[in-house]
C-alpha cells in the first residue's frame, strides 16, 4: 500500500495539468490494487442534466493512468506512463457525482509488468474502470492498454 506522500504527490499532478484540474478530481481510496477518483457532477454536467461522455472517459483515464503510476513508482522506477488505446461503453446515464474505480485486467500482473519495465525499459498493461450507479449497476466501462516507458 502506497505512504500517503505518493497519493498527494498523484493528486498533485493531476491538479498541474490545467484540464485536469478544473475537473475537481479527489482520490477516494486506494488499496494497492484498485484506485477510486471522485468529481462533482456539476462540472461535469451535459445538457441532459447528467454527467457528459467525456468527463466519464476522462476520469477512468485518469483513474487507470494513476494507477499505473502508483505501481511504477512503489517499485522505485522512474518512467513516464502513457494510455496506448482504450475503449468506452456507455451503458446507463449517470446523474449523481462521478466515481471512477481502476483495476488491473487481462491477464497482467504487477509482478510481470515491473519485472519487464527493469529488463526492458517499457512494459503495458491492461486496466479496466467502471463508474457505478447508486444502484450498484454500471453506467460507464473502460479498457484500456497503459504503457510505461522508463527515463
């Protein structure tokens, strides 16, 4: 489980990166396995009245990219971590504060994907995030490929 340094040192980044921070953008919780990021659905609100496509996107973006970056820094590596591709599904519309939970997926391990970015510089990894419902349902999935690319 990561010191409380590296989840304020993440949450500084993502407050530095100026579109990433007017997204209000908190971490909920992180595990060592599964990281949660929030945001308040009033700004990220469409003209429905519920939360719009690319704000869903871009927290399980960031939910996966911190994630990534967690594991490669509590594996004391220095290397910059880059989304390689993703997909989306939008399943159910979301009018409550967004919520974003990443989690490894495929068959990647955090053992396999540290041990190939020592021998070989790089490694990816697949992740998955969901943003749940009240209700316990989905209403938006992700997968993606992560790349880390050691400096």
């Amino acid at each position: 489980m990561p010191h409380a340094d590296a989840l304020q040192r993440l949450l500084h980044h993502y407050q530095s990166m100026p579109p990433v921070a007017s997204m209000g953008i908190a971490i909920a919780g992180y595990d060592g396995q599964a990281l949660r990021l929030t945001a308040p659905l009033d700004r990220h609100v469409n003209d429905k009245g519920c939360a719009f496509g690319g704000s869903l996107a871009s927290i399980m973006t960031l939910a996966c990219w911190g994630l990534v970056s967690l594991q490669v820094e509590a594996a004391g590596i220095e290397a910059d971590v880059f989304v390689a591709d993703s997909q989306v599904r939008y399943l159910a519309p979301l009018f409550g504060d967004l919520e974003a939970i990443a989690r490894l997926g495929g068959d990647s391990t955090w053992p396999g994907f540290v041990a190939t970015l020592r021998q070989r510089g790089r490694a990816r990894a697949h992740l998955t995030a969901t943003v749940p419902l009240a209700d316990g349902r989905v209403a938006t999935d992700f997968t993606a490929r992560f790349v880390a690319i050691a400096k």
